[in-house]
C-alpha cells in the first residue's frame, strides 16, 4: 500500500482534476456525469497534514469552494 505524502497530493490531484472535471464558464462539471461540482472535502487521517495552500490553488481554479471534512463531521455531531 502506498502512503500519500502531503508532496505527492498536489501533484496527484491536479492531474485528477483534469481528467475528470471540465469547466463550463465559471463553474465546474463532472465529464462522465454531467453534474456539477461545488465543494472539495480532503480529509486528514493519521495527523497528517495537508497541503492547504495548494489545494486551495487548484480549487480555486477549477470554481471549487474548499470544505474542512473534520469541521463538518463536528458540525454533524452537534446537531444530532
């Protein structure tokens, strides 16, 4: 099993994001689904940290707001 380095993921994900996304003016689409995408959610485990300032690089590119996955699994809990 190969363990993702925070230097791998960017890279990673930028040629993710091009192979599987297309823009259509200011917002972003699935190619094989057609549907939109609004939101990324990377989501740390094991401690380890993200590249933030590149996420949010290629996110911003592709018209993609960034969601922090822990702060929501909290939001979650609190409220059931």
């Amino acid at each position: 099993m190969r363990i993702r380095t925070p230097w791998t993921l960017p890279t990673s994900f930028r040629a993710l994001s091009q192979s599987l996304s297309e823009l259509r003016g200011n917002e972003c689409y699935h190619k094989e689904t057609g549907r939109r995408i609004k939101a990324y959610l990377p989501m740390h485990t094991f401690w380890t940290r993200l590249p933030y300032r590149e996420i949010i690089t290629i996110c911003n590119q592709y018209h993609i707001d960034v969601e922090d996955a822990a702060k929501q699994w909290v939001a979650i809990q609190i409220s059931t």
